[in-house]
C-alpha cells in the first residue's frame, strides 16, 4: 500500500520531534516535509535539539527544514505542533490551500466549527468538516487535538459519562515539565518545588472537556453541561500529567460498575484496527499506590497511548467517586493522539492519497 505523505510543522518543538518518532516507521505515513520558524534553511539533525533516545531517525536527519508556507508542500496530511500564537494565521493558511491540518495548538479548538477529537471518545464530531469547509470557504480543513490534560480527563470520563449521571467534577493536576515544551520552565523554577499555576490551562480542561463531551446535533455540538472546577500544577516530572478526579454523581455509584465500564471501554480506533490504537485505551490498577507518573506513563499495548486509572473509591458519601489517573503528555496527550486522528481520517475516507 502507498503511504501518504505527512508533513510536521514545528518539528524541532517537544511535540514535532514525538511526531517524528510515531511517523518515521509508520504503516500509513512518511515523512515528507519538516516545517520550522527560526529552524528553517537547516538540515534537521543540526537545527534540532533532540530530547529523547533514541537519536534523530538517520533518514530524518538530513532532511532541511522549510519555512512554514504551505506553496510548494508535497504533503497529504499535515501535523502542526506550533505556539498557539503562530498556529492562529499559519494553519488557517495551510487548509486554505487545500490542506487536511491535524493540530495540537489550542487556537482553533474552540471555534464551533472545528472538531476538538479523542478518536475514541467522539469520533463522530468529524461530521463538523464539512460546514467548516462550506463556511470557511476552504479546500482543506482543521481537526484539533485537545489540551494534554484535558484528554486524560475526558477519555476517562467518557464511560463514567456514559454509566452514571455526573453532577459535578472536581480535578487537581500534577503536570510534568514537558508540558511547557522546551526550554519551558526555567531549572531554578521547578527543581525541588511545585508552582501552583500554569496560564489558560485550568480554563481550556473545563471547555474543552464539555465540548469532547458534548453531542453533535444539528451540525453543531451541543456541549456537555455538569460543571468542573480545575486546579493545575507544575511538579518536576518529565513527562506524565498525574491527576485527581472528585466526580459527584445522581444516584449511588457502584465503584466495581465503575472499574468494569473503563476496563471494557473500546472506541472506534479499537473498531478499526487503528496502528495507534492501544488495546485499552483505559487501563485499570488494583494496587493501593498506582498508577505512578513514572511507571505508568508509559503503559498499554501502543506505549504512551492508554490511561492507567487507580484508586477508585468513594468521596464524602456514596454518591460520589475520587480517582487518581495518568496520562503521556506528549504521546497521548499530544503527537500520539494527532496520528491517531490521521489515521482515523484516513479509515474514515476523510483524507486520500488523490
Ligand atoms: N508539550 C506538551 O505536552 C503539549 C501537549 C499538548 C499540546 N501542546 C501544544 O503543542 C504545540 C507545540 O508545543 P511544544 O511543547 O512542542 O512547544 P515547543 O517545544 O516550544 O516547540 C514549538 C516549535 O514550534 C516551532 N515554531 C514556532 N513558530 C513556528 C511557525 N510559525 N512555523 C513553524 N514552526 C514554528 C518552533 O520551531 P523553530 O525551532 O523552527 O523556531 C518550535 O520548535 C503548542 O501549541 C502546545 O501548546 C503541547
């Protein structure tokens, strides 16, 4: 089978360079074009300041990055990891050019027009590209992926949303460094304290949540309304956003009704086969004290890419449920879950080799 082609822009950022490990052996996708700002006119392994072992795939290395103009872009899919600032003009520039644009930037997750996607939790919101095209006046279009730890939270609360009548949420974030991207928080910042506020993300876990939790209806979703009260902070992990979740709900909850729902959870990537599709999306831990950021962040059959869950108990009374959960911030809660919205586009018939 021909891969499509797939271009990353921002592919020198903490993001970009995940993209680079997920697409570089991918069954559906090559590598075509790398896209930077101040990178641009450089051989990839020299203008990258490479993260992770192990080192820069050798056929990405020499690949020269190109300035983020979508003329001349031999791509069928695009992947962008850019400064919301920047993705605000550039990735409108690049679906006005006839571009299917994947997007981890916060800019366009709102706009009611654009799909804000957990291929497992709300696939069906893709339905919105074709009004976005119609009223954008574009060939191309714009999916987004949600906010790190807004994923977590709401691949979680999909099958609890599901099961039970949730009255309220209450969550608390430990979110690693990697989540500022790079060089994000300064060393003498973080080592050996936690800070107790990172911008705009408190607010973007409660939208964004409603939204991935919201029915799409009439050509627009009609966001989920329990409330959800977000407190975020920055602790000196590397990778992994640990979170608490207080869910008060109508009714007893029956904590094993629960477990059983988010070990049983399976989604449309699960469906389909999807090469990125981990098994369980949800995995569920017995143990008094897990999930841990740094045994479990890496969990599931597609690693990085499920949601390890524990602590499962009752809160002030029966009618309410506490969780502790963990996600990867930069594979599931970001590169990893874009591919998997391209390749679902790609199942799905949205994007094509053509
Ligand atoms: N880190 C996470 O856990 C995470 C999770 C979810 C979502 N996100 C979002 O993903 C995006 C990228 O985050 P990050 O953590 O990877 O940030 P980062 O490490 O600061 O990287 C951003 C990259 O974007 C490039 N860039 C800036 N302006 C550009 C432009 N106009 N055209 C092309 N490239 C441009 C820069 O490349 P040059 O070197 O070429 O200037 C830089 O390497 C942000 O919107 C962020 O909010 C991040």
């Amino acid at each position: 089978v021909k891969k499509l082609k797939a271009a990353i822009l921002g592919a020198t950022g903490t993001v970009g360079q995940r993209f680079i490990q997920m697409l570089h052996e991918h069954p559906w996708f090559e590598v075509s074009d790398l896209m930077g700002k101040t990178s641009a006119g450089r051989r990839y392994g020299e203008a990258v300041n490479w993260l992770w072992s192990p080192e820069v795939p050798e056929e990405i290395r020499g690949i020269e990055v190109k300035p983020s103009k979508p003329r001349n872009l031999d791509s069928n899919i695009v992947f962008s990891a850019i400064p919301a600032d920047e993705a605000r003009t550039v990735e409108p520039s690049f679906a006005e050019a006839g571009f299917p644009v994947v997007s981890n930037a916060s800019a366009h997750r709102m706009d009611p027009t654009v799909p804000l996607i957990i291929p497992e939790v709300n696939s069906g919101h893709l339905g919105l590209i074709d009004g976005q095209r119609e009223g954008k006046g574009w060939d191309g279009f714009i999916v987004t992926n949600p906010n790190c730890s807004a994923i977590n939270l709401a691949l979680v609360l999909k099958p609890i949303h599901d099961l039970l009548t949730i009255e309220k949420v209450i969550v608390t974030t430990m979110q690693a460094v990697s989540g500022a991207g790079y060089p994000g928080v300064p060393s003498l910042s973080i080592t050996d304290n936690v800070i107790p506020f990172i911008e705009r993300e408190e607010e973007k876990m409660v939208t964004e949540t409603r939204k991935i939790l919201g029915r799409l209806e009439g050509g627009r979703v009609i966001e989920a309304s329990f409330p959800i009260a977000a407190s975020c902070n920055r602790v000196p992990t590397i990778d992994g956003h640990l979170e608490s979740v207080y869910i008060d709900a109508e009714g007893e909850v029956d904590i094993e009704g629960v477990k059983e729902a988010l070990r049983n959870f399976r989604g449309r990537p699960q469906d389909l086969g999807l090469p990125s599709a981990p098994a369980d999306p949800i995995i569920v831990r017995e143990e008094m004290d897990r999930p841990q950021t740094r045994l479990d962040r890496m969990g599931g059959t597609v690693p990085g890419m499920s949601v390890s869950v524990g602590r499962l108990r009752h809160g002030v009374d029966d009618d309410s449920l506490q969780i502790t959960l963990i996600g990867h911030n930069t594979i599931r809660g970001a590169a990893g879950t874009a591919v998997l919205i391209g390749e679902l586009l790609l199942a799905e018939k949205l994007i094509g080799g053509g």
